[in-house]
C-alpha cells in the first residue's frame, strides 16, 4: 500500500494510536476510496487505553450498547457494562471485520511530527528509526492513556513494590500485602475494591473524596445475545434509544441546583453501604457533583467499609524505605505503593513532539490552555486532525460515539480537498476563536469550576476543556457536514 523512496514512507494520512477514534477514521477513511493510510501505536496490540490499561476490577463506566462504534455493533457483550478485555477483544474484532489489520503498525512509537511549509506535508519520525511523510495527520491518542507517576519526596528509597494503576504489575502477588492505594478517582475506586479480598491491609489515602453513584450493572441473559444477533436492527435501536434518552439530561448538567438535588444519589450510595456515621461524613464531598468527573460503582464504599481497609482523609508527605507518610506526619509500614493518580490530561508527551507551521510545538502554544475548533483542527496546525482534541466531549454520549462523528468529518474532509486538487487546510484563527466563545458562554453554566472543585477537566486557566457542552444531535449534526469556507485552503 505504501511506495518507499530514499528509506522513506509516502503516505496520504498517518493516524497515531490504535484506539477507538484511530480504527474509526481509519476505516472511515478506506470508505471514501482514501486506503493509502497507516495507523502507528506504540503498544504490542490493537485496543487504544483498553490495550494500555488492564487493571483488576477494570470496567467501562458507559454502558456496553453505548459504548460501541454504531457502524459495528457487539451482540456479545456479557455484562450492561463491559470488563476491559471484552472491549479490547471487540476493538481487535472490528480492526479484523473490517479488513484494517495491514494498514496498523504497532509497538512503534512517534517521537517527531513537523509540518513542512514549503512541502505542505507532515514528516514524522519512529523511534527505530523509519521516516514518514504524510500529505495529512491525525493524532489519535486521546486524552486518558498516559499514566501520570507522582514524584514524592524519598520515592526513590522505598525498598517495597511501587507502581502506577496504568502501569499494573501483574507479576507482583498481592496476597496478605500492605498496600499503599494513592488517590480516589476512577481508577482507584475499580481496582481497590478487585484487590481488598486478598490484600493484607490497606490504606486508602483520599485528599479529595469524589461522588461515586450507583451502577445499574447487570450479566446480559442470553436470550439478549440471541436475540441481539439475528435481529442486528433491534440492537442498533436499543443503542440509539439509550444515547438519544439521555439528551435531556443536558440542561440538568447545566443546572448547578439540579446536580446539587442529584447528590442524593451520591448519598444514598454511602449510606447503604456505610453504618459508621463519622466515615459517612468524612466520605460525602463537600463540592457539587459533575464538577469532577461523575463515577460509578457498587463496590466501592462496601470495600472501603472491610476490616482490612483503612481510609486516610489525607495525602502523602513523603515515602521512606518501608512505607508512606501522611500529612499528619504518621509513618505507616507497607509492602507496595499503587498509585491511582490519574493521567497526563492536560500535557500529554504527544503535545512536545508536534510542530506545527511557525517551528512551535502545540505544547508552546497552548501553554496547557489548549483550544481547537470542534476538538480537531487547531490554527497554526495545517492539515491536522486531532481526535478527541479540546472540548470534543459531549455530556452524554461516549467516546466511541465521538470518535465515530469526528473520523466521519476527517474522512469527508479529506476527501473534498483531493477531489478539489487542494493540499493544504487550516482553520482560520476567527473561526476557531468564535467556536470557543460561544461554547465558553455555555460552560460558564456548568459546576466545572474552580472555585466549586479541583478537576482535570479544568485547564491552568481555570477553564473546561474536556466538554462541549451541546447537545448530542447538534454536534453530530456539525460533524457530519464539511464547510471549507471556514478554512483557508490552498493548491
């Protein structure tokens, strides 16, 4: 598919990471006529975060019918929502199904992608060595995938096992262990529970409690599954029902009183899983629910309420040789350190090695203040398209659903400018700035705020940068239309 000259590869589009939003455009793109594409990943196996991340207890927090490419439904799915290794072996099914596996490269890193003015084409570099050049690129890595490891004073001393939750160690035996678990978020509340049963004791060390609601988690019978399988339209429609009945939980995200009355929900979940009064308290977050992000589980307060689990309403000072000290000053003696910090959302290591039309990486554009029009094209970033980029999260869909509308604009775009014999596109400045006041005017609306919560959906500025904050059939209504005029396009 691809020709080589002087030890480099001509491509016309060069997708980073095979993930979701990766495989969509990808076979978006071969839909259009355009399959002279390459995907590069630099994990061993197709499945984005779902190959990356393989945690005990890990599950999808969307449900499965929701959380599914619309084009390439899955009758298989065992539970309403879905462990990760059937989500990673449903991402390997639809890269085979749809004959993609020749166009994918993996354990195969980028450490380099500049734009050529003078070429009008992407030179991008792998660590081994090879050269691409790309008539267009997309990254596509998305923005949970990059373990985020803390850095704490004497970290480097202790004698015991430390590892990140995105970085599991599967060959270290937690049985009768004293665990160090750093952090609360969704991460932590999947795999401490998964762990408890076997761990000797652990100390749950939560600076931040966080809402964790109830989950509506269920094995799907198998009369479903059947079903499902010889009627494929009925599951499409049990899909499209389930992501369009929630379109008018928008304005209730946009009400801060309204996901104030929701907390009950939040609270209802502690006290059924909770007796001891003075936890409860010391559990309920004292800022309003969809600041941070919203979280789900059954398990969670049932885990931390066992006799071997010991919650810490603090976070570390520093680590010694033999174990963790809070900010009390107290020294507790552990054997392995888990640390559910979360990831690089706002300065992923992806924004250093793209450079863009004025020598200036996206980082030192940014300045960890990214904007984007429509989550994909950024000014100063000619034809590139960044998948789940800034603000390209709807409130409630799911990153399938988003990958699946934005590979749908990539691949339309891209093939307007060939059938047009036009190389270049980049948005204009106006029109990347008008996107972001008008969504910035909505986004004001929402509890996600400084001074309501710390969230990583909040860049240095104080500002959203996760969401878009419409509803769903509008911005897929967006994305399914291509207007170059609110481009500046060249031969």
């Amino acid at each position: 598919m691809n020709t080589a000259k002087q030890n480099k590869i001509y491509v016309d589009v060069l997708i980073i990471g095979a993930g979701p939003s990766g495989l969509s455009t990808c076979i978006k793109l071969n839909e259009q006529g355009i399959r002279n594409s390459i995907i590069l990943d630099m994990a061993s196996r197709i499945g984005g975060t779902w190959a990356l991340n393989d945690y005990p207890g890990l599950f999808c927090d969307v449900p499965s019918e929701m959380y599914s490419l619309g084009y390439a439904p899955n009758p298989n799915w065992s539970r309403t929502y879905a462990p990760q290794a059937e989500i990673r072996d449903y991402l390997e099914g639809v890269a085979t199904k749809f004959k993609i596996l020749d166009q994918i490269k993996l354990n195969t890193e980028v450490t380099e992608a500049i734009w050529d003015e003078s070429q009008k084409v992407w030179n991008i570099q792998t660590r081994d060595g090879q050269q691409y050049v790309a008539k267009f690129f997309v990254p596509a890595t998305g923005f949970i995938g990059e373990a985020k490891m803390p850095s704490f004073p004497g970290q480097e001393k202790f004698k015991g096992i430390m590892f990140h939750s995105g970085k599991w160690n599967h060959a270290h035996d937690l049985t009768g262990e004293k665990v160090a678990v750093i952090g609360s978020g969704a991460s932590a509340i999947q795999f401490l529970p998964a762990i408890q049963p076997k761990a000797g004791h652990i100390y749950s060390f939560q600076r931040t409690p966080s809402w964790v609601l109830p989950k509506p988690d269920f094995a799907v019978p198998q009369a479903v599954k059947i079903l499902f399988k010889k009627l494929p339209l009925l599951e499409k429609t049990v899909r499209q029902s389930a992501l369009w009945s929630l379109e008018p939980s928008l304005p209730v995200f946009m009400n801060e009183k309204l996901m104030q009355k929701l907390q009950a929900l939040g609270k209802l979940n502690i006290n059924m899983s909770i007796k001891d009064a003075d936890l409860r308290q010391k559990l309920t977050p004292d800022h309003t629910l969809g600041c941070k992000r919203p979280m789900f589980s059954n398990n969670w307060y049932s885990a931390l309420a066992k006799s071997n689990v010991s919650v810490l309403f603090q976070g570390l000072s520093h680590i010694t040789e033999h174990g963790v000290v809070g900010e009390d000053g107290q020294e507790i003696a552990v054997d392995t350190i888990i640390f559910g910090t979360g990831y690089a959302v706002a300065e992923p290591a992806i924004y250093q090695i793209i450079q863009g039309k004025n020598q200036k990486t996206l980082s030192e554009i940014w300045q960890r203040q990214p904007r984007a029009y429509m989550g994909m094209t950024i000014h100063g970033f000619p034809n590139m398209f960044m998948m789940l980029g800034p603000n390209s999260q709807n409130t409630v869909g799911s990153v399938m659903w988003t990958s699946e509308q934005q590979s749908i604009y990539i691949s339309k775009t891209i093939q307007k400018l060939m059938d047009q014999g036009l190389q270049r596109i980049e948005v204009k400045q106006s029109v990347q700035d008008q996107f972001n006041r008008k969504i910035d005017q909505r986004l004001v609306k929402m509890p996600v705020r400084p001074d309501v919560c710390k969230s990583y959906y909040l860049d240095d500025a104080g500002r959203n940068h996760i969401i878009w904050p419409e509803f769903g059939f509008i911005i897929k209504r967006k994305l399914n239309q291509v207007n170059l005029k609110e481009y500046n396009t060249s031969h």
